[in-house]
C-alpha cells in the first residue's frame, strides 16, 4: 500500500520476528481442518453413518453455506468498528470468540444426537444439528476474517505481506494433510480389527466422533500458540477498511485524476457479471467434486472405506504441487489460455470416469488429475478477480464478498438439487446407487466444466474492460454529478483488460 509523505523521515519499522510470524499463521490451522473435515465428510456421515435421508443431509449443509454467506460480510464490517474486548486488540478478540464457538459446536456435528433413540423422528434429529451448525459457522467467519485482517497490522512493507501469507498457506496445507492423514489412521486401524467390515456404516461413527475431537483438540493448540505468540499493535479505531479472504494485500493508489468505483458502480459494470460467473462456475466443480468423491468411491466404485482418506489426500497434494507451476504458466500462455489448460484437464477425469465404470488403483491417476485441474482453475479465477478490481482496491471487499456469497448459495442449492434428484428416496443406497454418483461426478467436473467454457468463451469474445460511470473521489471535486477526468472505455480511456 502507497503510505502518505510524512514531513519528517520515519524508522522503518522492524521485521516481524520468525517466532511472531509462525505463532500468526497457527491462528488458521483450526479453520482450515474442520474445513476439510465439513466439504470432505459431512455427507458421507450424515448418509452412512447416521442414515440421514438425502433430503435432510443437503438441506442441513445448505443451512451451513447461507450461515457462512450471511455471516462473512456482516462480521467483516462489525469487526472493523467494534473496540476490542478491554485492553485485548479487537482482532484478536474477535478470533478467539470465533474460536471458541467452534471449539464448543464441531464435535457436535459429527457426533450422533445425544438426545435421540432409535425411534426418534429424523426431524427432531435435523433441528438438533441445525443450531450446532450455524454457530459453527459464524465462529469460523469470525476467525477468518479477523485472522486475515491482522496482516496488514503487523507488517508494512509489501514484502513482509506477501511472506506472511506464504507462512498463512503452508498451515493450510499442514492442516489439509493432517486431517486426511489421522482419517487413513483411524480407518486403517478399524479395518484391522477382524469384526470391522470394508464399507462404511454405522459402526464407523467412533471413527468420524474421534476424528473431529482430534482435529478440534490440535487446533485448540495452534489457537493458543497464535494468542500467546502474536502481540496486536495499538490501532486508532475506525482507521481502515476490513480486508476480506481474498483482498490483494499489495495495493496501489489509484490516480486522483481516476473516479473510484464504488460497490453500487460496479452493478453497472459487465465485467462484474462475466468473472462472477467464471468464479462461480469454478468453485462449483471445486467443491462439489469434494463433496462427492467420497460417495462416489464408497457407493459407485464401491471400493474399501479406507479409500475416503487417501483419495483426498491426493487430490490436495497434487493440487498444491501444480499450484507452484501457475506464476510461469500465467506468464506464459496468459490467464484465459491458462485457464482453458485447467478445464482440459477437469473434462479428461471427467471422460475418464464416464468410459470407466470400475476403477481399483487407476483412481489414483484420476485423483492427480482432478486436483490439479482444480487447482488450475481455481488459481486462475482468483488472478481474474484480481485483475478485474486492479486499483479499485477500496471497493475489493465488495466484490469478494459478493462472489464470495454467489459461490455459497451456489454451492449449497447445487447440492440440495443432487439430493433431491437421489433415486432412493426412502432408504439410504438401492440398485440405482452406484449409477447415481458415477453420473454425479460425471455431472460436477464435465458438466459444470461445459459451462465454465462457455463462460470463458464469453470473456474472449468481449474482453474484460471495466467502464467508469462518472464515479467521483468525494471531497477531492465537490459533490457534484460528475467529475473532470471522468474516463470511459468507450472513449479511449482507461480501462482494466483480462486475457
């Protein structure tokens, strides 16, 4: 960020230590593995462990994606506003109540209801979950948010931001590997017991209970590494903008002869439209392909349940491998060719899976193939992002937060729609199963993909440029209905392109 010239030369300020920047990136380890363990399993343990019905299963992670979409834009602007709680910074009192309220609502969720018999209506289960849910939910917004908002209030210097966030990725990737890996245990060591049987079912509740008490208790440590490692600076209050998941940490100041968008400006702009569809587009195949993989291995394949670990596994890993790969593959065939590289590869597993029915060891290939394609595109959608906003950098947060709640919903109706069309309704796996989620899959990379195309197709054809509509810097010209200096693409002015 461009700092204001200060009449008197400044101290740069010290680095932050290695000490204080690996007790900051601990703050998300929590995040990031129930995460894992929310997209990757929640079904397949609403379904087979529990015999949830399908309908119940996706209406109550629908109810989970609008809590989190909901939540995410209110408690980035609370959070800004709010004082703290007493002489502890207000970030880090917003992080420790997120903590706290995921700490007390996850092991819930993949526990059996502690009030319910045999004979209890599915119904009375679904509103036990429910509220265990939502404040799930609403404390991992509130660590998000917070988590990511201390960046720019411990280090100054671009350099330092883009480090810090490195430190922030490299415990995602910790806490990915660690879920999926204490899952391969856990089933691993069932298997190995002579009463347990290959596929999973009810007996496996203890596997998922223990698994989430794991995970919940490992991130009650990292959590406390973060308070007790990171010192929050004094912060004038009301003083700055709260940066959302993916706000660019390197800003620029856009020039005072250049109106500034604001979030009503960018309603007008086609641009917006086009990249919000790609995005959405692109998390849909991401995470709809998560969310079923385990289904699809369990009831299509019907291959070991030890397989819902592994599988993952390499998806992940194979993803955060190709990920280095995209700075000068970007450089080189630039963002849509890069892009269109990715879906290539999601429609490859896709016809893979459509041609083979039956998969033993192949599925690793198709695992490889899936999470680098997803990586890709994911990757990808987010410079596009980038690249929309550019320098209208105080209006980032609006269109994050924007694309951010289209995915949610997206995501959350997409499932509860695969639920519904589910051809047993009244019991938990029939004949038509292993059809069902073969064509599931088929449908969540291939089909989704197809669209993803058309929508790239679009931003070929008619570039990105984004159209100023005589959006003024207030207090700089007046108030007045439009500014000098005002620019159009239109007119040969300046404009932000994307290809």
């Amino acid at each position: 960020m461009a700092e204001r010239a200060l009449p008197l030369p400044v101290r740069a300020a010290e680095a932050l230590p290695l000490r204080a920047r690996l007790s900051f990136a601990a703050g998300h380890f929590q995040n990031d593995a129930c995460a894992a363990l929310w997209f990757t399993y929640l079904l397949l343990f609403l379904h087979s462990a529990l015999g949830f019905g399908h309908r119940a299963a996706g209406a109550l992670l629908l109810a989970g994606q609008l809590a989190d979409g909901l939540c995410t834009p209110l408690l980035g602007y609370e959070t800004d506003r709010s004082a703290g709680c007493g002489r502890y910074g207000r970030r880090k009192s917003w992080h420790l109540a997120g903590t706290t309220c995921v700490l007390v609502s996850f092991p819930f969720i993949f526990n059996p209801c502690l009030a319910c018999k045999e004979n209890t209506p599915q119904w009375a289960a679904f509103i036990y979950y429910l509220p265990f849910i939502i404040i799930f939910q609403f404390g991992w917004a509130a660590t998000q948010v917070s988590h990511l908002s201390l960046i720019p209030e411990l280090v100054t210097s671009d350099h330092e931001k883009v480090e810090l966030t490195a430190f922030r990725y490299a415990f995602t990737v910790m806490a990915n590997i660690t879920v999926y890996g204490l899952a391969w245990l856990l089933l691993n060591f069932q298997v190995d017991q002579p009463e347990r049987i290959e596929h999973l079912g009810p007996q496996d509740v203890p596997v998922f209970r223990n698994l989430s008490l794991i995970v919940v208790g490992l991130g009650t440590v990292f959590s406390l590494i973060f308070h007790l490692g990171t010192k929050e600076k004094p912060y004038p209050w009301g003083s700055s903008a709260q940066p959302e998941e993916s706000t660019p940490l390197l800003q620029k100041e856009p020039s005072a002869l250049r109106p500034l968008l604001i979030w009503r400006d960018w309603l007008w702009e086609p641009a917006f439209y086009q990249v919000a569809v790609l995005y959405m587009s692109t998390r849909l195949i991401v995470n709809l392909s998560q969310a079923y993989i385990a289904m699809y291995l369990t009831n299509s394949l019907m291959l070991p349940k030890k397989y819902i670990a592994t599988i993952p596994l390499v998806m992940y890993v194979s993803g955060f491998l190709s990920s280095f790969l995209m700075k000068p593959v970007n450089k080189w065939l630039g963002r849509n060719l890069t892009y269109f590289v990715g879906i290539l590869v999601i429609l490859t597993f896709a016809s893979w899976v459509t041609l083979v029915k039956k998969m033993g060891a192949e599925i690793y290939g198709a695992a490889v193939l899936l999470g680098a394609g997803s990586a890709t595109i994911l990757v990808t959608s987010l410079s596009m992002t980038a690249d929309l906003i550019g320098t209208n950098t105080h209006s980032s947060a609006f269109v994050y937060g924007a694309m951010s709640f289209t995915d949610k919903m997206a995501n959350g109706l997409a499932v509860m729609a695969i639920q519904n069309l589910h051809p047993c309704p009244s019991e938990l796996c029939c004949s038509e199963c292993a059809s069902f989620y073969h064509w599931v899959m088929v449908g969540v990379t291939g089909g989704v993909a197809v669209a993803a195309i058309v929508s790239l197709c679009c931003i070929m054809v008619w570039p990105i440029h984004v159209r100023y509509h005589a959006a003024c810097l207030r207090g700089l010209r007046g108030a007045g209905p439009s500014c000098p200096g005002t620019e159009s693409a239109e007119g040969g002015g300046r404009s932000t392109s994307i290809n």
